[in-house]
C-alpha cells in the first residue's frame, strides 16, 4: 500500500515507511512498487487505499470472517440494491462498507474515479521503473513464500517437498490476508495458525479437501493464534496470495533511559533482500537473505545504547549501518560486510554539537554542548569541512573539550560542527531457512544499553531485561557459570543496581539443572533462585528479588526467543511515569473497592500517584457494564493516567454462561457458544448474556469515554498548528490494563467459584477481550501463580479486617501482600515504572 512504502512529509523529500529505501533510492522503492502494482491490478479481493475489494455485494456479504471495523468497498458496476444489515433500508450494493457484528454497513458512495486514477498511476509508475517479471497474481507468493516444503496436517511441522513452498511463522496480530487462492492437500495445511508456543491449533487452520483441492478463504483466526503460516503447491500457476499486513512498533520506550528492545530483531523485522555495500546502500532482492526497514532508536538515553548483532554475510552486504532523522547513512558506524559470519557490538551514535577549528589533522574543540561527547569513530560535519572526517584518536580531549586526531588533513576556521545522531538502524543477513550457517550464527540483532553492568549506585531501567542476556551459557544450580554452551544465553556478569525487594518478571524456556533466576548478595553468596525444569520447557512468573540481593543472574534457551521475557519491576524509592498530582483509578467488584483501604496504600506507594478505588462491591459483570456503575469512573477529576478492569469475582464462570467471539478460541472449543459484541451504546445490558458479552463491553465503554483525544481538545479549528498541539497535548488518554485469571474459593472445593475449570473460561474470555481490543492485560494466573491450598475459603461473610491466609484475606480478596504484588507488576510488566 502506498502509505506503507513512503511519505510526503511537505518537505519534498520521501521519510522512511515500511520497507523504504533511506535517501530517495530507487532499488527498493521499484521492488515495493512491483508488488504494489500486482495487487492494485487484480479487480477481487484486493487492497485499494486500505480497503477490501470486491466486484459484487453479494462475494462481500458472504466475508463473514472480516474483523470488526474491516472497510471494504464495491464498485459502481454493481448496480444492485439490498437491505442494510446494521441500520435497515434499501441501499446501492456498490459503494464503501463497514463490518458490524449484524453484517456490513454501507458508508457513502464509492469514488470510482479517483479510485481509478489512483490505481492507473500505481500501476504506470511500476512499469516504468521496471518491468514485472512475475505474473501479477502470484507477486504475494515470491515475496511470502521463500522455504521449500509445506505445513503437515498431522502436527504442523514443516515436511521437505521440493514440489512445495511455504513461508517463515508470520506474527498472527499483525498478518492478515485479503485474498488467497492456494493449490493444496488433505495433509497439507494452506492456513495454518499456531499457539505462541508454536502448537498448532487446528481450529483454526484449513488443508484442502481433495488432492489438488483449493483454498479460497481463510477460517477465523483463533484468539489464541500467535503464528501463522502458509503453504502452496509449486509450480505457483495461478495461485493468488494477496497480504494486508499492520505496522508493527518493534521498539517501545522514549529517551527517558527505558530499555527499549523486545530481543531479537531479526525475524520481527525482516524481508527477503539485502541491503548492498554501496555508500548509499541499495536494496538487492535475494531470498537468500533478509534485510529489515527502517527501525528506530533513541542514542540519548541514559548511558547509551549499543546494537550487538550475529549476522551472515558476504562482502556486497551491509550487515548494519545507521541513519540520521534525514535518513542519510552515517558512515563512520558502518558495519562492513565480509564473506561468512559477522559478529559484534556498535555503540548507538548519541551525537553531538559542539564548537571547534581545525588545522591539518588535529581539531580543537573550544565548547561542547552540555550533556554531549566526542568518541574515537565518530563523523565529523560542519561548513567547510570534508565529508568522511572521522575522529581517529584523542589529543588532550577525552570527549570533551581539547584536541582530537582526524582522518583527513584540512583547515577549517573556528565554527559550529556537528557529529550526527542516529535515529534509525538498518540491517540484513542471510536468511536461516536457506543458510545452514546462518541458523549456527543465530542470526540475531538486539538493542541494549551500552554498558552490560550498570554502576553499582544505578538503578537498572525498569522494563525488558532481555538484552542483557547476549553470552553463551547458562547458571547452574549452584549459580555459577562454568561453561559457554551455545544452547543458552545468560548475561555475561550479574546484573546490578537497587534491586532488592524487585520482581523479575520472566518468561522463559528452561531446563532441569540450570537457574532461569540467581540472586546474590553483596559477597557473592546465593540467596534466592528460580530452579528449571523439563527438557526445554516455559517456565512464567514473577519472582521478588531477597531483601538481602545485591546483583542478580538471568537465563534461558537460545531458541526460543520469540517468546523470551525478563522484566524488572519499578523500584520502590523511583518516580513514577503518572505524576504524584496524578490519578490511577481501579474498577471491577469489591476486590478493586473502597472496602479494604490497603488497596489504595499499596497502589500509592508503588505508583506514586493517587489511587481512586471506583469498585462495586457485590456487583457482578453485567452491573458492571452497566452506565450507572461506570459513571463514577467517568465522573473523576482530573481524569486518570491509567485504569484497571478486574472482573469476575461475583460470576461463576460456570459452562456455558461465559461465551467466546470465535469458534476457534479455547473457550470455543470448549463448548461455549459464539456470540457478538454487544453496541457500544448498550446503557444497560440485560440479564442472561454471556459472560465475554459483559466484559467486553465495560473495555468498549473505557475506550469510546478516553481514546478520542482529538474530540476531547475542544478544538474550535481556529487554532495554529502550536495551540492545536498544545490543546492536544494536554488531554490525558488513559491507559486501560485487564486483570485477567484471578482464583478465587469460596465455602469449600465443590462450590461453583471454587472450580479450577470455571476460572479457566473466565480467564479465557478475559484475555480474548484484551487481545481483541488491543488493550494492557496482566495475566494474574500465569504471572502470580498462588498454591491456594495454602489459602482460606471465602465463608460467604465478608472480614474486612483479619487476614486469615497468605497472599488472600479470605480466600476471595487479595491481602496487602497479594495486592502489593499486583500493582508491582502494574508498575513494571504493565510500562509505568519510569
């Protein structure tokens, strides 16, 4: 699409998209526009200015899959008419349409001509940069489906056919399809989707019926589908593959000293080419490798970010380079490419603006901006100075003020010069599924911060964890590190800082053996630890640091670094994001009430702020969702930087009343029955619906109340482009986090609220309404994981004042231990530790 290739900024020249080439080059833009053409051309089930395509109102009507809020247009030469699905009355079959949970709503009319014109030039601007060399409908198949063999019915593993292609595991929250039409097998899956431990679900995958059989449609995604493949027959013939695919955020974090990797780089954001070694770089596209576009970095964060990579390469490549926020490449930070494996660490260039002369090859620099340094490597710009003048070595300067050796001999008067930042990286590297080096090379790039071992008076950045883990080997079980097996990745010396007392939130992949956790105190001595277990297998929680832990050990399996976690929680002496003016509400039942006035001590101590407690005690799910109980949360001043929803603690969960939005879902398979959302506009629900129907809609209602920040600016359309901003920015647009998977028991083991498989289908449906609306959940049964043998049972009669267990007051409610806990991991798995 074309808002995915590059963007007008107003400035005349092209800023980076999804796969564009820096600097206005014209290779990669030609092999985007290419695709781009092909799908443009094709007249069904195709994207046009971001909307599905179809010839016939009838081919759309029968898309019953379509997400919620899918746009789809039909062109002017159906000139039929049908009867609205959502709002009633005979309407035009042609024209734009939205998916509502009663069908497709028709918009406004469709503007075939623009459209068109808009198409026409698309495909023109293609032709003339370079020939199609494939046919247009199978230009998804080239780029996607780059290993031999197909998808097997029977487990999902990959079986070897060279009369086969499929493509690498896509990320399901961000891939979808718009068209497929694919030659297949019964025991071959064309659509396959896999759980994030990469099990396949077959509920929702599809093989064709017949040998030589077509898929022409893909099934539901489940909600619990976190990979997705394809597979086709060869040759491609006239098979179709037609990918919509959404701009994924790969770095999160800002310049305030966050880490901001989420581990490995390579396969989130990667594409078939590579970038050549020309001094501007130029796309090559070659499935033998992998290249990724533009991501971003933020050089000034606190001590520094370094990029480590593992790459294969050859001497054309440029394994990694960096570009300035004009996308020029940086070049004294170049990595060069050479034939094999290239590894290593880049220090992300921070930059600098500073004063200086020089004369021959030795620059004095006379002022330096606060904050800034100069560093051997660093490129040199200014008026009159020759481009590629590099720092070689220090004079009497050691990144201040003084002199510094450079590449090139020049004299150059005194003047402000610069050493440019980097705001973005790139990098490309051979493609595992073809080299088998590659796969030995790990193929892996992680953004981490410059120095492995903070100082010891500094606090680690609360956040991801993970990149500090880049040495081979693991922790025993009596926290030493006696060997380098590459099977493994720890950090290379314990990671230290104000740590005691923290929670390490983890997800890993471990074994029986080995540490996924050590803590050590101030001598060096184990004082706590996370044992493994299994051959390779997930362990997930969150484990408090000892009070006594003075720098402590992270572990896990190298592959399997998709689903690899390791956070830290906020540090209880920082600042928090939410200013102490600030507010974090809670909602939900009497676990988020004013009934236990330890919920708001321990929310305000580790957040900071002030806590509102906006729970109704007693209240069941459908009250909840109700107007008359969310008023309260809607009503506070000033509004709230966050929120939780923490439901289901007066609703059994019972089979059949909880429900799910997809047959493919695990409450689905389970038996319960698919239903819609319920309207926005829902004032009151009425008794008798599901369960997920409740809880979605309170997540809708937070939603349409907070996200508009535009429409809650006021904006009179009077204002300058500054007091827009202004108005804008002082709106505050919450942040929404689910509590989902709390157990609970009451009166004894037989009763509905204490079932183990009750709590699982509220859980379920709990996570589904947080994926399906893209909000902050914690998953309290995977990350606080309670032996509630330990606990009492809820009597029917609430004590509010004695704590009869461990973590529970009573078995239902949380105490003011269990309840520190949980904001702990607001704090830090949730993004408000500073």
């Amino acid at each position: 699409m074309l808002g995915e290739i590059a963007v007008d900024d107003g400035s005349g020249r092209l800023r980076a998209g999804d796969g564009v080439t820096p600097g206005g080059q014209v290779g990669a833009l030609v092999s985007d526009l290419v695709p781009l053409a092909a799908r443009l051309s094709l007249a069904e089930g195709t994207i046009t200015s971001g909307r599905l395509a179809y010839s016939l109102w009838s081919q759309l009507n029968a898309n019953t899959t379509a997400v919620y809020g899918t746009v789809a247009e039909v062109p002017i030469t159906d000139t039929g008419t049908h009867t609205d699905p959502v709002v009633g009355g005979v309407v035009n079959n042609s024209g734009v349409f939205k998916k509502e949970s009663a069908g497709w709503q028709r918009l406004y009319d469709v503007d075939a001509a623009a459209a068109g014109a808009a198409r026409d030039q698309a495909v023109a601007a293609a032709a003339t940069a370079q020939t199609a060399t494939a046919a247009v409908a199978t230009a998804g198949i080239g780029t996607y489906f780059t290993n031999s063999g197909y998808i097997s019915s029977s487990g999902g593993q990959v079986m070897a056919n060279a009369g086969w292609v499929c493509t690498d595991f896509l990320d399901a929250s961000l891939f979808f399809t718009a068209d497929i039409s694919l030659i297949g097998d019964p025991g071959a899956y064309s659509v396959a989707c896999f759980t994030e431990d990469w099990t396949v679900i077959p509920a929702g995958s599809v093989a064709a019926a017949a040998a030589g059989g077509v898929v022409t449609a893909a099934p539901a995604r489940p909600a619990d589908a976190a990979w997705v493949r394809y597979s086709a027959r060869t040759p491609v013939g006239a098979q179709r593959f037609i990918p919509t695919e959404k701009n994924p955020s790969y770095l999160r974090g800002a310049a305030n000293g966050d880490l901001l990797s989420d581990g490995n780089l390579f396969w989130g954001n990667t594409r078939r080419g590579y970038w050549t070694s020309a001094t501007a770089p130029v796309l090559n596209n070659d499935a033998n490798y992998r290249y990724s576009a533009p991501i971003r970095v933020y050089p000034g964060s606190v001590g520094g970010l370094k990029v480590d990579y593992d790459l294969w390469a050859a001497a054309a490549i440029s394994p990694l380079f960096f570009l300035d926020a004009n996308l020029n490449v940086i070049q004294s930070k170049r990595v060069a490419g050479a034939a094999g494996r290239v590894v290593g660490a880049v220090t992300v260039p921070p930059g600098a603006s500073f004063t200086a002369d020089i004369s021959g090859t030795t620059m004095n620099v006379t002022v330096m901006a606060a904050g800034q340094s100069l560093a051997i490597g660093d490129e040199i710009q200014g008026s009159g100075v020759t481009a590629g003048t590099i720092v070689t070595a220090y004079g009497t300067a050691t990144g201040a003020l003084g002199t510094y050796t450079i590449s090139i001999s020049q004299t150059v008067a005194s003047g402000p010069m610069t050493s440019p930042a980097a705001a973005f990286f790139q990098f490309s590297g051979g493609n595992p599924r073809v080299f088998s080096a590659a796969r030995a090379a790990g193929s892996r790039v992680v953004v981490s911060p410059a120095a492995v071992t903070p100082p010891a008076n500094t606090d680690l950045a609360s956040g991801n964890l993970t990149p500090y883990a880049t040495t081979f080997g693991f922790v025993t079980t009596a926290g030493t590190t006696p060997n380098s097996d590459s099977n493994w990745y720890r950090a290379s010396t314990p990671l230290r800082g104000a740590v005691a007392g923290r929670f390490v939130i983890y997800d890993a992949y471990a074994s029986t053996g080995m540490n996924v956790i050590t803590a050590y105190d101030a001598s060096g001595v184990v004082v706590g630890k996370v044992d493994g277990t299994g051959n390779y297998a997930r362990m997930r929680g969150a484990y408090q640091l000892p009070a006594n832990t003075a720098s402590f050990h992270i572990c896990y399996a190298r592959n399997y670094p998709a689903t690899v976690r390791y956070e830290i929680s906020l540090p209880f002496t920082a600042d928090a994001i939410i200013p102490p003016t600030g507010v974090f509400a809670t909602y939900g039942d009497s676990r988020s009430s004013s009934d236990y006035a330890f919920i708001k001590a321990a929310g305000e101590s580790r957040l900071g702020c002030t806590v509102s407690l906006q729970g109704k005690s007693g209240h069941t799910a459908q009250q909840l969702a109700s107007d008359a109980d969310l008023a309260s949360l809607f009503a506070l001043s000033p509004v709230p930087h966050g929120a939780w929803f923490y439901p289901g603690g007066n609703d059994t969960g019972g089979s059949g009343s909880v429900g799910t939005f997809s047959a493919g879902s695990i409450n689905g398979v389970g038996g319960e029955a698919v239903v819609s959302p319920l309207a926005v506009n829902t004032a009151t629900p009425e008794a008798g619906l599901k369960y997920i129907q409740y809880i979605d809609l309170v997540i809708q209602k937070m939603l349409a109340q907070w996200n508009n920040r535009r429409a809650r600016a006021n904006l009179t359309g009077s204002e300058t482009e500054a007091e827009r901003d202004a108005k804008m920015g002082a709106v505050i647009v919450p942040k929404i986090i689910m509590l989902c998977g709390d157990q609970q028991q009451r009166i004894d083991a037989a009763n509905a609220f204490s079932l183990p498989a009750n709590h699982e289908r509220k859980r379920q449906a709990e996570l589904e309404v947080a994926r399906f609306r893209r909000v902050e959940f914690i998953d309290l049964y995977a990350m606080l994981p309670t032996d509630m043998s330990l606990e009492p049972y809820y009597p029917g009669v609430t004590d509010k004042v004695n704590n009869l267990g461990n973590d529970f007051m009573d078995g239902l409610h949380r105490n003011r231990f269990g309840i520190d806990k949980v904001f702990c991991l607001v704090a830090g798995y949730a993004g408000y530790a500073a």
